[in-house]
C-alpha cells in the first residue's frame, strides 16, 4: 500500500521479488546481518488477511535466499490479534511496547492511544522474540532550558510546556517526546520491566535534516542523542549512564549561567551510573537520593537559583563513584579550539572537525553566548562546512560566519589533495579573544609506507 503517490508501491507488482533477492544476496556474507526487515510500519497492517499473506510472500522469498536469519517487520499499529503479526520470525514494534499516547500528560493529544503492548504480544506469540524497532522520538535542542519543567517522566511538547514556538526551542530537561513518543525514562522502565525484550533501537542517534518535529519552521530534527553538529545532548549522559553502569559518571541538568532566575525555582535532575547522590549548591548540602526501581535519574525539583556552584557527589553500593559540577560562567572573553585529531590524510576527502567554544577568563563555558563568528583557514586545507547543531539555523553548511549556539560551534575542515604541510584553523568574534588551532596534512598512510 502506498504511503506516498509516487513510492514503490507504483512497481510492487513487478519489483518485489526481484528487488528482495537482490537486498538479501547483497549483504548475506555480512556477519553484522542479525535480521532481515520486510517492512516498516506498512499500509499492510490496515489490511487484515490481505496484508499478511503480502507479508508471507516476502518472508519466503527471504527464506529461499538466506534459511539462517530470522525475520521481522516493524509495526506501529498492528495488535497482537491481528494475522500480520504472526508471519514473521520476530516481532517489531515501533512504540507500540512503551505505549502511545497512554500516560495522562499526553491526553487530548490527536491520534492513536494505545496501552503497553509487550505483554499482550507475549501472551499471544509466546514463542516468538520481541523487539523494540524503534522507540523514544524524545526531543530536545542542546543546552536550551525551558520552565516551568514537567513533574512526569515523559511528557508531549506544547507551546507552553517544553518547547518555545517562538525560537522553536525544544527543553533540554530531556523529558519531552514527539505525540507518539516516550522519554528516554520511560524506554528504559519499560524495557527493564520486561526483560523477555531483546533490547531497542532508539530514534534517534543524531539530529538530520527535516522531519522537524515540533516545529516544521525549523531546519533539522530534535530527536538525536547528539546534535547535528555532532554535539552531545544532556541525555547523551542519560543513555551513557544507564548503558554503562561501569563507568563512573555524573552529570547535572541544567547549567548554572541563569542571571534572570536569581531566587527562582529551577530545577537540578542528575544523570548516574551510581546509586546515590548528594547535590550541593555554593557548598551547603541539598539532601542526598537514592535510585529507586526503574528511576533512571534524580531530581531536585525544588532548587531555587543562586549563581555559584553545582556540585553532585555519587556513591555506588556504598563507597564514592564520581563526582560532577557546573558553575556559573563571567561574561564571554575568548575563543577556544580543539582538533578531533593531529593530522589529516591530503587525499582531499579526509575531514577534520574543529570545535570551538565561547569561554570566560577562567577558562569556563559560557552556554548563553550566542556571538557570530568567522572562520578562516590557512596553509593547504579548506573550509567545508561549519554548524552549530541548532535546529532553526538556517545559515549554509559551507558559510564561514557561524553563530554560535549553546556556547559551541563546528568547523569542517579537508587539504587540498596532494599537499602537505600545517592547517590552521581560526575563529573570531566580536569583542571575543580569537581563537587558533593547527594540525598536520600528510600522506595517506598506505602512500606514506610506499
């Protein structure tokens, strides 16, 4: 069925088979290969029997082509007693498991609600493997703080509440979702709760261009772990802490450069790999918070703001686990540049990533600045792209006047094919210290041995 006038379904008659062989036979010698997906939340599911039997038709062809895989098709409507459900080898659903629209913030909300499902598709297709497609669609823009802040878990943005149509902000408290999602909270009690799921696949990663939910004025999505500067999000530190309980971690939501909130309530949330927590501001203790079951971070909900410092001391069965702070930034003073590596290969394809950020004397972020800045790049390389992960940036990619967002911005640097030699990098900006860096262009390393 169609999902758009002029997609497949125009050739489906004609090209399925041929076009799945040719899928499956291309990338069957893969080990990376766990499943193969005949679809994602397809017309089919609206069309009981009918649907399923175009689903067991792809499934054999699979089969034929490769008898070692499972397969899968992800749904985000069709229910546990429907026939396309049972075709495949496992199921895959697509916010269907955490549940849509279910949770009293998102009522009156337009669309399908539908209850937890992993349980009742257990129940049915007792034998069959479940997994989480694609769950979250959480949003946010990074170090944007919106209030007052929600009190649940998970919650929808609304112009008043999360996201800011104004300056199409979306609050990095990283608890709001798109209408059908669910926070990362939400995702990771949901799956702990049922732990017969064999994991999930969050969307998404990074922010891309379009799709941009919630607001369509902007340029770029919301819903990424990382910017689409390449940036991380706060809850970056969320999906770390809970992935890698290894790790020792900390880190406090929001930063602490409020100078219109001074006596104002602003919320402290803390992202651990540790049990407990003990949150200081300027020194005097706030209390200390232990994790409870399926509670993936802690809050303080009723901080009022002092500009100083914010200091989260963790503790893990007992004993001292890491340690965090965020302090209150002086007024922008200069620019500082850091290189993702020392040299870059003079093939002209090879790219740098140059990060600059907008600090004060002592060397701390400012997260409000907001300065436009110039790039420029001398000895043998070029400016490529520059960005600074803000969804309503609408400036060119290869642009060398960059404003920066959140206290960052990126520079995308290559050589100029066949020569070597030291790129230096620099940024500028209005009463703002310039900043500089360099790194090497040399040899491709197969050229460099030869």
């Amino acid at each position: 069925r169609k999902k758009t006038p002029l997609d497949f379904h125009l050739m489906f008659s004609d090209w399925h088979e041929a076009d799945l062989r040719a899928f499956v036979r291309r990338d069957r010698n893969h080990p990376s290969v766990v499943l193969w997906s005949i679809g994602n939340e397809v017309g089919e599911q609206y069309t009981g029997a009918a649907g399923a039997d175009v689903a067991m038709r792809l499934h054999r062809i699979v089969k034929e082509e490769d008898p070692t895989r499972p397969t899968t098709t992800a749904m985000n409507f069709a229910k546990p007693d429907m026939p396309l459900p049972a075709v495949c080898d496992v199921i895959s659903l697509n916010y269907q498991g955490e549940g849509i629209r279910d949770a009293p913030a998102y009522a009156g909300l337009r669309g399908i609600s539908t209850p937890p499902l992993y349980p009742k598709f257990r129940e049915r297709l007792p034998n069959k493997a479940i997994i989480s497609s694609e769950n979250a669609a959480a949003l946010s823009s990074r170090g944007t703080y919106l209030f007052p802040v929600a009190s649940e878990i998970s919650a929808p943005v609304k112009d008043d509440s999360g996201g800011d149509p104004a300056t199409l902000a979306v609050s990095a408290y990283e608890l709001y979702t798109a209408p059908f999602g669910s926070s990362a909270d939400k995702v990771f009690a949901s799956l702990d709760r049922h732990p017969y799921v064999a994991g999930g696949f969050v969307w998404s990663g990074w922010d891309y261009l379009g799709e941009p939910t919630p607001y369509y004025q902007a340029r770029s999505s919301y819903f990424g772990i990382v910017d689409l500067a390449g940036f991380p999000k706060d809850r970056f530190y969320l999906y770390q802490a809970h992935w890698r309980p290894d790790l020792p971690l900390v880190h406090i939501v929001p930063h602490w450069s409020f100078p219109d909130r001074v006596g104002q309530i602003t919320p402290v949330h803390v992202f651990t790999s540790g049990d407990e927590v003990e949150l200081f501001l300027n020194n005097q203790s706030l209390g200390r918070k232990r994790k409870q079951p399926f509670e993936y971070r802690l809050r303080w909900d009723k901080v009022q703001y002092q500009p100083g410092e914010l200091r989260a001391v963790a503790y893990k069965s007992g004993s001292l686990w890491a340690e965090g702070r965020v302090q209150t930034s002086g007024e922008p003073a200069r620019l500082e540049m850091t290189a993702d590596r020392e040299e870059i290969a003079n093939d002209g394809r090879d790219l740098m990533f140059v990060t600059v950020q907008v600090v004060d004397n002592e060397g701390r972020l400012c997260p409000n600045a907001d300065q436009t800045l110039e790039f420029s790049v001398s000895g043998p390389g070029e400016l490529v792209a520059t960005d600074n992960g803000d969804p309503a940036d609408f400036t060119a990619f290869p642009s060398p006047h960059r404003n920066v967002f959140g206290g960052k911005a990126l520079a995308i640097v290559k050589s100029k094919p066949g020569q070597i030699g030291s790129i230096q990098v620099t940024a500028r900006g209005a009463d703002l210290l310039a900043g500089a860096v360099s790194f090497a262009s040399v040899a491709p390393a197969a050229e460099a041995r030869e």
